[in-house]
C-alpha cells in the first residue's frame, strides 16, 4: 500500500463564477458564488485522494487550520474526501488562510485575491514527523516551509521522495529546493527563478543547479517538459472544453504524485498527469472537478496514449 501526505497551504476559497471581469467602480452580477478548499499541496492531495481510492493510496495532509469557521469547513472537507486528518492540529484564536477567485465565462481564466490570515507557522510534532516518515511521497508546495523542510529531510531518511509544485518564489526558497527530488514548477516560476528565456534552457539550469532526479515544467495549454539529463521530452494536453481551469495546476501535481506510486516513469507521469488537469477543467472547481483514474485512463486511450 502507498502513502503519499502533504505539508503546504490549506485555503478556504471563495469562488465567484462571473459572465466576464467587472470594471473597476461598477457592480456586476454573479453567475453563483460557492466556497471550497484550495491551496496548492492540499488540493494536489485530495486529487491523489481520489485517483487513488481504487488501488489502495492513502493520503493524509501534515498541517495546522486555525479554529474559526473556515478552519472547520476544512477539516470536514478533507474528511468527506477520504485525506486523513489525524495530524492536523487545530491553532486557536486566529484566521484562516483564504481567497476569493473570480472566474471569467469570457476568457476561461481566473483572478485570485488573497490574506494569508493568522495562524502561526507549522512546527511539526513528533507525531507528524512520524507520519512523514511513514510515506512514500511527500507533497510540499513552498508554504510552511521550514516544517515542509523538516519534513523533506524525515522522508528522506527513510527513503521516500518529495514532490514540490513550484509556483511562488517565496523567500528563502532555495533551501527546500535542495531537499526536492521531482521538481514541477510552472514555466513562470521557471523562467522567473531562472532568468533563462526559454523551458528548455530553464528545466536545464534548474536540474543543474539543484539536483533533483526530474525536472517538469507545466505550460498551461501548451502542455510541458521534462527534463532529467538526457534531452528534453515535450508532453502534450489533452483537448477538452474548458470550464474552469482554477486548481489545474494543482490537480496536475497531485496526479504526478499519484502516478509515481504506479511505476510509471517520468514522462508518463507528465502524460498521465496532464490528461487528470485537462478532465478538470471540464468542471467548476478544482477538488469537486478531479476526475476518476478510469476516467483519466479512457481520455488516454481515446487519444492514442498508453501508459
């Protein structure tokens, strides 16, 4: 049985679903307005959540939620969502993590505003770092990231793997750079970190510098790289209707985390991981919308792709 857990941001976000983007001083009318969880390492999770339920993954998120309203709201839905719950501790007397994402019809995009809250720094007990010990694949996304480090170094001693979505350049970054194994930035942190003008030169650098066992580079509608010394591979996206492409990125993590307790090499993780983001974007919202592993099987197939 594997188990895959997560260290990183756990968000109470505020979907609002908007024909096109208002102009500034006016007021506009909303499709619908829904709440759900969010962040980067969580979602990705609860992705791997899913695809995993019928081979037997377990996941759990390594964390702390503050004890307000939204914090609850969270842990429930990490529940109903089969993550396990058991190492997260609940911070009193603070705010949660939120945001709230407007979603155009118009141009299928999505702008986000967000307040961090709150709720002090996670400082991983010994019961969570015995957790961590206990994967096989931690997920971190750069927040928390001295526990993300600390939890980075407790799997590694037993082996295991880190996973790191690349999206922020927060500061001090490049120390838990150096404790990444799969390394999957956007092209915009790429390039941003990097400096290069160009994926290939910027996978390259990164894998230079760093030494992780991979690098992938996700590059929205035009698909990605990977990169692990030899030449650079491009993968494709599937084609789909796109509905909502809030928390692509994040479900594309969490499926690559996923594939990677299945075998498959580099590049067909990227693959596999691909078609999960493209089926996503067929639903309004980012955890309501991942799809099933037979689901992401049968899009492969369709289109040609075996793993």
């Amino acid at each position: 049985m594997s188990r895959i857990c997560a260290i990183g941001a756990n968000v109470y976000d505020t979907l609002i679903l908007l024909p096109e983007y208002p102009r500034e001083d006016t007021k506009l009318a909303a499709d619908s307005i829904r709440v759900a969880g969010g962040g980067p390492a969580a979602t990705g999770l609860v992705a791997a959540a899913k695809l995993g339920s019928a081979v037997g993954v377990v996941t759990e998120f390594i964390g702390s939620v503050a004890g307000d309203e939204r914090g609850k709201f969270l842990l429930d839905d990490f529940r109903r969502r089969s993550v396990g719950v058991d190492n997260i501790t609940v911070e009193k007397n603070c705010e949660s993590f939120c945001s709230f994402v407007m979603l155009s019809a118009e141009t299928k995009t999505r702008t986000c505003v967000f307040h961090r809250g709150s709720k002090p720094p996670l400082e991983l007990n010994a019961s969570q770092l015995g957790a961590v010990k206990s994967a096989d694949i931690l997920m971190v996304d750069g927040n928390e990231l001295d526990a993300a480090i600390d939890g980075a170094r407790a799997i590694h001693s037993v082996g295991g793997k880190v996973v790191y979505d690349a999206g922020g350049l927060y500061k001090g970054i490049e120390r838990l750079l150096l404790e990444v194994d799969i390394l999957i930035p956007s092209e915009e942190y790429a390039l941003g970190f990097t400096g290069c003008d160009n994926a290939d030169d910027a996978a390259k650098r990164l894998y230079e510098q760093f030494s992780p066992e991979v690098v992938v580079i996700t590059q929205g509608s035009r698909g990605g790289i990977v990169y692990s010394g030899g030449e650079v591979r491009s993968y494709p996206i599937i084609d789909t209707i796109v509905v909502d492409s809030n928390g692509a990125g994040d479900v594309f993590h969490g499926a690559y985390a996923f594939a990677l307790t299945q075998g498959y090499d580099y590049y067909k993780c990227a693959l596999f991981a691909s078609a999960t983001s493209s089926l996503k974007c067929t639903y309004v919202g980012a955890r309501d919308a991942v799809p099933t592993l037979n689901e992401v099987k049968n899009i492969l197939k369709e289109n040609g792709y075996e793993l």
